[in-house]
C-alpha cells in the first residue's frame, strides 16, 4: 500500500490535487473533514475562524499528530493507494511514516502573489475573503508547522500554469 | 536592480546555484559569509557548531533580520542583478522586500533522502558528518523560520536530477 499525503500553502491548489485523486477513484481521506466533522459535532458554525481554533484546541489537549492518528484509524490496507489531504505539521508527516511504510509526502507550491490573486478570485465556506485576512490564516498555518512540512517534502509540485497542466501533473504522480 | 535570493535546505544545492551566478559574473552576496566573517572576528574556528551559535546569538541580540541589514549595507544599487545567498528566516525576506522593489526568492528543493544521501557524500569546513548530525542541523535551520522562507517562495527549483540539469535550470533564471 502507497500513502500520498498532499500538503501546501493556502490556495497553492491542493484541494485540485485532491480533486484529480478522487476523479481517478482513489480515496481520499481528508484531515480538514475529521476538523469540520468535530466543528460540526460541537453545533459551532462551519467557518474558517472555528475551523482554526478547534484544529488547534484539539492539538493542544491531545498532540500535534492528533488529526494523523484519527485518519490512521480510517486506514485498513486494504487499498493500493490512499491520498492524505491537508497535513500541517511534522509531527504528523511522522505519524504517518511509523505507520506506512510507502508514504510519500507531496508539497503543492505557487508564489504568495499567484495565491493571493487565486484566493481573492473564489470563495469556499471556509475561505477569506480581503488580503489581511488571507496574511492572517497564511501566518496561522506557518505557526503549526506547516513551512516545515512544504521544506522536507519528498516532492514539490509547482502550479503556476493552467489548471490541466497542474491536473496531468498530479495525475502523473498518482498512476 | 533585481536581486534573486537562494534559499534551501542544508544539501538541497544551493551552493551549486550560487555557483552558477558566480560563474556568470554575477555579484554574490552571502550571508554566510557574514557570519563566518564574524566568527573569525571572534578568534574562533570555523565550524558547524560556531557558526551556528554566532548566527544564532546575534539574531537574539539585534533581531532576526540582522544578517540581512549586513548584507543590505553592500548594495549601493549599481549592479542589474545580486544574488543573496543563505536566507533563513522570514524577517530577513520582509527586510529585503522593504529595501528592494524587485525581490525574487528562489526556493531550491531536494527530498530528504535525496539531500542526506548527497551530504553523506561530500564533506565542507562547516558540514556534518552523520545521518544524526545532519538530521539536527536540519532542525536547528528549521527552527530559525527556513520552512517558513521555503514556504513562501516565488520560485521552487527541484534538484532532484543530474547537475548539469539542475545548473541549467538555475542559469535560466537567472538570465
């Protein structure tokens, strides 16, 4: 069994890596979903301030590879290849390799500039909307780990391009 | 004036990149450079470990930007092109941004395998010489904010292939 775990900067395309896996049919368990699962649980409101701070509560009390281990849970071996989204910190990339013998840590990279003008051009119930707010949840990410995780990548994608350049990229890696 | 900044993990190639502008006649500014300037300055040799508390001292007494403004104080502005070498942490990148209109952060990334395979390999007055010592020099650079420069890149280069490869890509941008 491979394990592709897909990090990255907010708007550097990582949800569209994703996306492509589950468009080859491959399962995708998502970090951000066990956040919104317990956002969710708690009747707090699905948004990016919530998002943030439970992620973090739950860090606090019970490990920075907390979201790793409850994705870990959901891994039976019985697949050939999963995709991991949305990890953020070291402490997980470790969980997952004393766990999976084949995990391969994917870093998705755009200039902060390309971000930016991405962000400001689409929204999600979880995105910003002004650039403050985008510097704000960048520097809230950096604060986990998450530059960390992006420097010991095993590989870096770059997604300057267009959109079907940076999908036959990632379907590359992924077949 | 453009100036081009090189930053990466210990091994990644950096000093291979900075190489290639040197051969192109182009002026190089390196941070490390400063700091063995002022390890010496001390009376002390120059190794690993020296050069990490100095860098490390100094930026606890004069701010995280300290080597940057060094490096600042060279530039008079009547080159086209500079190339800093050795950014680590992200004080240093906004305190050329602030000095500098056109700032281009160039990330050059290796995996780990790839990186601890090619030290092993060579050693340098300022290189570690086991798997442990380069494991917690990584550590030491990640600490000081390199993951977060790297993060934050307008340029990723990978430099996983042959050198002449990687030497070509670097000459491409810088030219």
């Amino acid at each position: 069994m491979k394990v592709i775990a897909f990090t990255g900067m907010p708007g550097s395309g990582k949800t569209e890596a994703v996306n492509v896996a589950k468009e080859m049919g491959i399962k995708v368990i998502s970090m951000g979903d066990e956040v919104r699962e317990e956002v969710k649980r708690r009747g707090l409101e699905i948004n990016d301030e919530n998002l943030g701070r439970i992620a973090d509560e739950m860090r606090k009390k019970y490990g920075k590879d907390i979201w790793a281990k409850k994705c870990l849970e959901k891994i039976k071996g019985e697949e050939k290849i999963i995709v991991i989204d949305g990890i953020r910190n070291i402490e997980e990339v470790e969980a997952f390799k004393s766990k999976i013998k084949n995990f391969i840590l994917v870093a998705i990279h755009a200039s902060p500039s390309t971000r930016y003008h991405r962000m400001m051009k689409r929204r999600r119930e979880d995105d910003s909307i002004n650039i403050e707010d985008l510097k704000r949840r960048e520097k809230r990410e950096l604060s986990w780990g998450l530059g960390d995780v992006i420097a010991m990548a095993d590989i870096v994608v770059t997604n300057e391009g267009s959109m079907e350049e940076f999908k036959e990229k990632i379907r590359e890696i992924l077949s």
